[in-house]
C-alpha cells in the first residue's frame, strides 16, 4: 500500500438521518437526503460542492437525481454492510486522481418499516440453488454456522462466554448513546435467558433490524483544512473479499479483515496498538470476536481473553463500538457507515456521556454478506 | 429418513447445474474436480475456482463426510420453514476434500448429540417429480 496516500484526504462531515430506529412515515430514500443534507451542513459545504457521489444497495443513478447532484465520479460498489467503509478508499482513490474532490456517501435503509418486499435473491444465483433449499437462509443462520465452528476449534465454554461479554459490554454503551434503540441495561442472565435464533445464537447474539440512514463527506486535503470541523484524516483504507455464500467461505474462523486490515495498517504506517477505539462491524457478537484476531489486535483464538470480564465496556481498557454498535444502537440492513460516523465523532470529541478521554487514532471495520467482504479505514485527528 | 419435509424454496436448475440436478434425481452425487490441479470444488462450475483451469470433470462422490459446522435453526427465515423448526443448517465436508451446504437430518436438532467432526453419509430427499435434494445423516 501506498504510504503517501494517507492523508491526502479528509472525513469532513458526517451525520444520521434525522431520526434513526422505527420510521415507518419515511422511505429508505428519505434516510439518504436527510443523512446527505445533515452531513453536508456538519461539513459546512453546499450540495454544489459534491463532485463525486457513493452509495450502495441501489445505484447512484437513484441516489443523483433524488438528491439533485450530477456527479463527474459516481460509485455504487455494493459488497455488503462493509460497502460504506470500502467506499472511503474509493474515494481516496478518486481524489486523488483527481477525478473529484468533494465525495459524498450516502446510506439509507428501512429495515424495519419498509412497505416493499426488499427483493430477495435472484432464483438463477448459487446461493438459491446450493443453499436457500436447506433453509441457509439469510444473515443469522449463515453466521451461526460459522461461530459453530469457532466453538468446535476453541472451546464452546470460553466462546459463548465471549459472545456474552460482547453482547452486554455493547448494550453498556448503548446506554450512553441518546439515539439508540436498545438502552435497557442487559445482564449476563438476560443474555443467556435469551431465546434461540439459530444456535449458537442466542437472540441477544443478533443485532438490531431498524430504519436509519447516514452520511460521510470525504474531501481532499487542503478543501478539508479549510472548513469549519478539524478534518478527521484517512490514515489508512483496504478492503477485501473471499466469498460470497457462506459454504465458500475459506476458514470460517477467520475475517476478511486480516486482508484488508493488515494493508490499511501498513498504509497508515500503524498497528493495533496504535488504535485508541475500534469500531468494528458487530452484525453478530460472533462478529467482533473473530474480527478482532483477524485485524491482529490479538492471536487466533485468542478473542475471549481479549473481551474477558467486560474490558471493552465504558471505562475498560479497550474501547469498542461505543456507539452502541448494531447490536443496541442501530442496525438497518448494511451497517458499516455508522462505524464511521461514530468514529469520526469520537475524534472530533462529540460524544457527550460516551466520549473517549484520549482518543486520537481511530479504526473502522465494516463486514458485509456471510462474512464476505471487509473494509478497513484507520483515521485520525491532529 | 424424509419427515417433516418443508414447503422450501428449490432450486430452479440452471444451465450448468442440470447435470447436477439430473443426478440427484437418481439418487446420486456428483460433484466436479479439476484436472490440472487435482482439487474437487463444490459448486460446480465450468472454470476451476482455484486455478482457473477450464479443464474440468464430473465424478461420482461416495456421499461419505464428516460434519464440518452446523447451525440448529429455531427462529424460521422464511415462512416455507416455520413447520419444519428446529432443523439442522450443515455444512458437511466429503471425503473427495469439498465443503457443501445441506441439512443434518435423523439425529434430533440437540448440541448435545450433533457433534462437529460426526461421520455422515448422503441420502436423498424427494422434494418433487423434478429435484431430490441431497442430505446427511449420522453413520
């Protein structure tokens, strides 16, 4: 990777849709404007200033002329939840090659309210001959599946015991976090008490199904200095994907991540230790287990003492998803540009009851499909 | 071996899976391997997704394996399967080196009796006149 693209470009706004959790008066078009008319004011840029336009889960051709932006670069890359942080390097790329300057990234998704049929898989895909006649069938058995092999290789005692501290360290955060849907303190009974989904999940292993959207505004670096926030500095971006059906998936103990955050790191010139908050995409508390070992903040199978005795809740010694993450704070459908608005929110010290003490580099993982895809950003503040 | 038989989505066989689904319907498996590099695959596909080789073959599997992962699914993902919860989401990995998704089925849907590593043998469930699908069970 190329050291001397970081800091090249800069976050220079972010936002939600105006309100995020259960919308059942707005489309999933409504959460892209608000996202994209609040992130744009929190930039301190005009709706004129966006050259370059990235989404995913439809096409930017929708997201342009509802928005009323002609872009000169225009990216609908959709690999998942991951898509959002993936495209941060996209437009580092861009930028930097001068096709844009001003990149806008919308999200905008009614998981919870939506009035349509939300598609469904094609009939002629592999997935819908090879695994939807078994009833593999969407995000929680597909994940399942793999932590059930994580148990098998490193203890089922010491894994769920791992999930649980996940779970409840997250729904801790939450509680600090006004705009989350799930801020009822959760004990280790209630995790475990908790009704099965597809085992090993419990339904406290699963993350949210809600209505929200967001929006990230990437700049290049002297348009970034100019403006009203301290720009927040991509250090590092990668990505990567192995699979898609979760029956290909290479090691199902093992991330994508490790592709992608081992290059976003060498890019950024840093390592795990250097990173005051991870914000890493937790779809599933099985997520964040095996993502933490695949981005090298510690060995493989290592996860459950890296979380043991709640050391990623407020005032642990690792902070992780502070916003309250998909399991408690938001989850509607494709997750990952949330992780980035967090991040650059803690950065920026906007966090109010939640706010890191020292919190300089931060790093965001977006996951996306079975497993499938991760993007890795690592930015930071001066 | 074939109770509980859900009201599931099946498979639309697509050009390069007729084959595929012509066997099962006489209760056989066959699966394709490379003959550049040697490695079976599974889905089968005209291209070898680890060389890239399109000199390629069908082959007849033992249906012999072993339980690679499973999930035991309580909550239905779609309604075709809320009559048939709790059931066994598996991937098995056949002795001829492939992982393929399918169902456990006459072992109860319990962790305390599906064990990853538990030896199983194919057999084939009749869904229709068109498609038999390939399952597991315990040997």
């Amino acid at each position: 990777m190329r050291q001397d693209l970081a800091r090249t470009v800069a976050i220079v706004g972010v936002a939600e849709s105006d309100q995020v959790g259960v919308t059942p008066n707005k489309s999933a078009l409504q959460h892209h404007a608000e996202a994209a008319y609040n992130a744009l004011a929190d930039a301190g840029l005009s709706v004129k200033d966006v050259d370059g336009l990235f989404t995913a889960g439809l096409s930017t051709l929708t997201t342009a002329e509802y928005l009323g932006i002609n872009p000169r670069y225009s990216d609908s890359t959709s690999i998942g939840g991951s898509s959002f942080v993936v495209h941060i390097g996209h437009a580092l790329a861009a930028i930097n090659a001068g096709y844009c300057e001003v990149a806008l990234i919308t999200h905008g998704q009614i998981g919870r309210s939506s009035r349509g049929s939300g598609g469904g898989q094609d009939e002629t895909f592999p997935v819908s001959q090879f695994e939807a006649p078994y009833g593999i069938v969407g995000a929680p058995i597909n994940y399942a599946i793999a932590c059930s092999r994580y148990m098998h290789v490193y203890g089922e005692d010491r894994t769920r015991q791992a999930l649980a501290e996940i779970a409840v360290a997250t729904r801790k955060w939450a509680q600090l976090n006004p705009k989350a849907m799930m801020r009822a303190p959760m004990s280790f009974d209630d995790y475990h008490n908790s009704r099965w989904i597809a085992w090993p999940f419990h339904l406290l292993d699963c993350c949210l199904v809600t209505d929200a959207g967001a929006a990230v505004v990437v700049a290049k670096a002297d348009r970034a200095r100019d403006l009203p926030k301290k720009p927040v500095w991509v250090l590092g971006a990668a990505e990567y994907h192995d699979h898609s059906l979760m029956s290909q998936m290479p090691d199902l103990t093992v991330h994508p991540a490790r592709d992608a955050g081992q290059r976003a790191f060498e890019m950024a010139g840093l390592k795990p230790d250097d990173i005051d908050l991870a914000m890493i995409y937790d779809s599933f508390t099985y997520t964040v287990l095996m993502s933490l070992e695949s981005l090298g903040f510690c060995g493989p199978g290592e996860g459950p003492d890296f979380v043991w005795n709640q050391r990623t809740a407020p005032g642990g010694e690792f902070a992780l998803n502070t916003s309250g993450g998909g399991l408690s704070y938001t989850h509607p459908g494709m997750y990952g540009i949330f992780l980035v608005v967090e991040a650059v929110r803690q950065l920026r010290g906007e966090c109010g009851e939640r706010q890191l003490a020292n919190c300089r580099i931060a790093l965001a993982n977006g996951s996306g499909g079975s497993l499938s895809s991760a993007g890795t950003a690592i930015l930071a503040i001066d | 071996m074939t109770t509980a038989t859900p009201r599931r989505p099946l498979p639309t066989p697509q050009p390069e899976w007729d084959f595929y689904w012509e066997r099962t319907k006489a209760h056989e498996l066959w699966l394709m391997r490379c003959k550049e590099c040697h490695r079976a695959y599974f889905y089968p596909r005209p291209l070898c997704p680890y060389c890239f080789s399109r000199n390629t073959e069908w082959f007849q599997s033992s249906g012999r394996g072993r339980l690679y992962a499973f999930a035991i699914v309580h909550r239905a993902p779609h309604p075709a399967f809320a009559d048939v919860v709790p059931y066994i989401a598996a991937l098995v990995e056949l002795e001829d080196g492939v992982r393929i998704p399918t169902n456990l089925v006459g072992v109860e849907p319990d962790p305390a009796r599906v064990k990853i590593g538990m030896p199983v043998q194919v057999l084939f469930e009749d869904a229709n006149e068109k498609i038999s699908l390939p399952k597991f069970r315990p040997v």
